[in-house]
C-alpha cells in the first residue's frame, strides 16, 4: 500500500499580502504595511471590547465566552476544574466557502 504524498501548505503572512496588494496597487510596501498592521490593530481593539467584526466576503470574528466546566486529566483520570475563558472565533462568509 502506497503511502499517500500530501503537498506541504505555503504559510502566506502579512507581510507576503502587503507585497503582493503594494505591487498590484503601486504603494509602497512600507505603506501597506503599516496600513494592514493598523487593520489588525483595530480588529484586536474591537475584540478586547466585545465587539463583532464582520468582513464582507471574508466572515465573522467574536469573542466567544467558554464557561467554567469539570474534566478529566487523561493520564491519571483525575476531575479537574476548567476556568472559564474567552476565545476568538471566526465564522467563514458564504462567499469564502464556496471559493474554498
């Protein structure tokens, strides 16, 4: 049985982005940068307060409030208490999922 060859996924960070949108829009790639580093400093700021986001075309970023719950420690099968937590959740648009 052979086995099966996966092809090894590009990591695109936003520095490859800001390159790619300075090229096509000929800014900077300093500017663009700065522009989308500012983009995600907004988009923390909004999360912190409890703000949803909402990216025509791309999705839905809130935060989600996970309350506090008992589980189990796998090795030893101990209950252990889970804090409540906050987490970041993204809902993909329908635009995004029919592309992908």
């Amino acid at each position: 049985m052979a086995a099966k060859k996966e092809k090894a996924q590009a990591t695109v960070t936003l520095k490859h982005i800001a390159a790619t949108i300075a090229e096509a829009e000929g800014l900077s790639k300093k500017q663009t940068e700065s522009v989308l580093g500012g983009f995600v400093d907004l988009i923390v700021k909004h999360l912190k307060k409890g703000d949803r986001i909402r990216i025509g075309g791309l999705g839905i970023l809130q935060v989600r409030h996970r309350a506090a719950r008992m589980g189990r420690n796998p090795a030893t099968g101990e209950a252990i208490k889970i804090k409540a937590s906050k987490k970041v959740a993204f809902r993909a648009a329908k635009d995004l999922k029919e592309a992908v």
